[in-house]
C-alpha cells in the first residue's frame, strides 16, 4: 500500500480540521462576548436568544468531533511512522483500500466496524 499517498491525504485533512476547530472557537467566544453586553436583548428576545444557545452547542459539538477527528488523524499518522496503518485493531486484518480513502483515520475493517456498532 502506498502510505505515503495516505500521509499526504491525513496531513491536508489534519490542515483542514485545525481550520475548523480554530474558526468555531473564534466563533463561540464572540458569541459570548455579544451576549454579556446586550442585556436587554437578553429580556426581550428570550426566543432569539435560546436560538442563539442552540447555534453555540451544535458549534461545540462540532468542535469536540473536529477535536476527536484531529487525534484520529495523529493515530494514523503514527500508525503510518511504525508500519501499522491500514491494519484492523480489532482483526488485524487490512482495511480496504477505498474504505481507507474514505475515511483514512480509520482504525477497523468494515466488518469489525459494523459489529461495532451494532453491539
Ligand atoms: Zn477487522
């Protein structure tokens, strides 16, 4: 398997989830500075303002997955350095080539994957 290919793919999508992570933080913390100085708008927009704390806990939930991807990626990459990547954990038998294109921080085959998740 061409692992190289596969650190290049990791390391754009390491960039690409920094990205994400800096931006929704950017993004959350202005939103609580605006939030401290409208007081009024706190009274008279209950409706607008519970919206507004809806908006800032999907951005956090966004930002824990990015965070999860973001380590997923680092595993992988070690996994690249000691020769391991591309192998199950769970069967130790290789990941599919498309599987890993797809999703290249994988750590398990499909079918360890899909008993997973049904378990
Ligand atoms: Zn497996």
């Amino acid at each position: 398997m061409d692992t190289e290919r596969f650190r290049q793919i990791l390391l754009e999508e390491r960039d690409r989830v920094s990205l994400t992570v800096e931006t929704l933080r950017e993004a959350s913390s202005g939103a609580s500075l605006e939030e401290e100085s409208g007081e009024e708008a706190f009274d008279n927009h209950l409706a607008d303002s519970a919206t507004a704390t809806l908006n800032r806990e999907i951005d956090l939930t966004l930002e824990e997955n990015s965070e999860h991807v973001l380590s997923g990626i680092d595993e992988a990459l070690e996994r690249i350095e000691n020769g391991t990547f591309g192998a199950c954990s769970r069967c130790g038998k290789q990941i599919a080539e498309d599987r890993l294109e797809a999703l290249p921080y994988a750590t398990r085959c499909i079918d360890c994957q899909r008993l997973a998740e049904r378990a």
